[in-house]
C-alpha cells in the first residue's frame, strides 16, 4: 500500500485491559509519529521515533502509554490498563525525513 | 510554548463561494506553518505548507494560504468552493527542532448546494 496503515479502525475495551494499536508507515519512511485526537479537537502530540530510536516521548500523558519501534518500520503503541479519559482517535503518521508528515486513517478506540 | 488558533468552529458557505479559514499563531521563532484538511472517516491530507520565501503558498486542490508575520497569522483561502471540500481543516504549526505538529481546534466547513 502507498499509505500509513494502521489496525485496528476501530477498538472497543473494557476499562483496565491493555491494548496494543499497530502503525505501519509508508516504506523507507525514517520518521514515525503517534499523535491522539479527542473529539471536537485538533490532533495532539504523544512521541516520535526516528528509525527505531525514540527522539521526543514528551506527549505521552503518563507511563500507562508506552510506544516502540523495534526494527525501524512497523510501531506499537500500548496502553495499559485503559480509563475512560483514553477513548480518542489515535492518529500515526509518516515522514522521509525533513518533510511534512503523511498521516494514517487513525484508530478509534473506544473505553467502556 | 507555540500554540495555534483557529476562530472559527464552524463556518457555512454556499458552493461557488470564496471561502477564508482563519488561523493565528504563537511561535517564537520563523514558524513553519501547515493547512490540514480530514474528511470523515480519512486520515489528515496536507493541503499546503510553509516554510520560507513567497508568503503567498499554492496547494492542492486550488486552496492557497497568506502567511502575515505583522499578523501571526496564516489565513486559508479559496475563491470558489466546491461541495467536496466540505471537510474539518486543521491549521498547524511545525516547533523546528523535534518537528512536533501543534494543532488547531479545527474548522468545520458546511458547504451549500
């Protein structure tokens, strides 16, 4: 695919499992970012990775969230033990490097 | 900090009409500022960018953007709105050195047959 995949569209959980949401950038991309957009709000940022290294985690709101790169390409962001509060569009995107950011179609998740 | 505003949560024009997005910014150095649009159920699409010369920025889809420094501002325009473009647009800008996008509130763009 031309795009930034990510799984699952949609996610639905119980408050205190974990869950794990995938990105996968468009290839030869150096740069992947994880961004979180609440309702009726522009997107906000959670961390960033160049190649496999994390660069900025500044955003990520506590040390429930936690995001890896392992091999430079595909990321996980992971949230444990999810509170209501976390339901938003989760949004990755994609850069080749000093360029602007090519975004994915996002997961919603969802806290019941 | 930077921070983005964008005034206007909802705007309604009719098709064929000339459309104006406002966007203000807050940044303490020369901004690298961006225009995003997101139709419903689709990812962010740059529009347009920028990042020095011209202040007067083309994108796609036949929208351009004003860059006014005296303004902090960054206003999107179109001068003839068609019904696909009723969309949210997001206005951003670009912090240089860990090339973190901040955001606006968004724009929800009503467009009228």
């Amino acid at each position: 695919g031309a795009g930034v995949s990510q799984s699952p569209r949609y996610k639905v959980t119980k408050r205190g499992q974990d869950v794990a949401l995938r990105c996968d950038p468009i290839s030869g991309h150096v740069s992947l970012y994880w961004y979180r957009q609440a309702l009726g709000q522009g997107p906000e940022f959670l961390t960033y990775f160049n190649y496999e290294a994390q660069q900025d985690k500044s955003g990520l709101p506590n040390d429930r969230f936690s995001a890896e790169r392992p091999e430079g390409s595909i990321s996980t962001l992971t949230i444990q033990r999810t509170e209501q509060r976390d339901s938003a569009m989760y949004r990755c995107a994609s850069s080749p490097g000093n360029s602007p950011l090519h975004f994915g179609n996002g997961t919603r998740l969802t806290v019941t | 900090a930077q921070s983005v505003t964008q005034p206007d949560i909802h705007i309604t024009v009719s098709e064929g009409a000339s459309l104006e997005l406002r966007c203000n910014y807050s940044y303490g150095a020369t901004p690298y500022l961006f225009w995003y649009v997101q139709s419903p159920g689709q990812g962010l699409q740059l529009l347009l960018k920028y990042f020095s010369g011209d202040t007067l920025v083309q994108g796609i889809k036949g929208f351009e953007a004003e860059f006014k420094r005296s303004q902090s501002s960054f206003n999107l325009r179109k001068p003839s709105v068609h019904w696909s473009d009723a969309a949210e647009y997001f206005c951003a800008v670009e912090s240089g050195s860990a090339r973190q996008l901040t955001f606006g509130s968004g724009t929800q763009l009503t467009v009228l047959p």
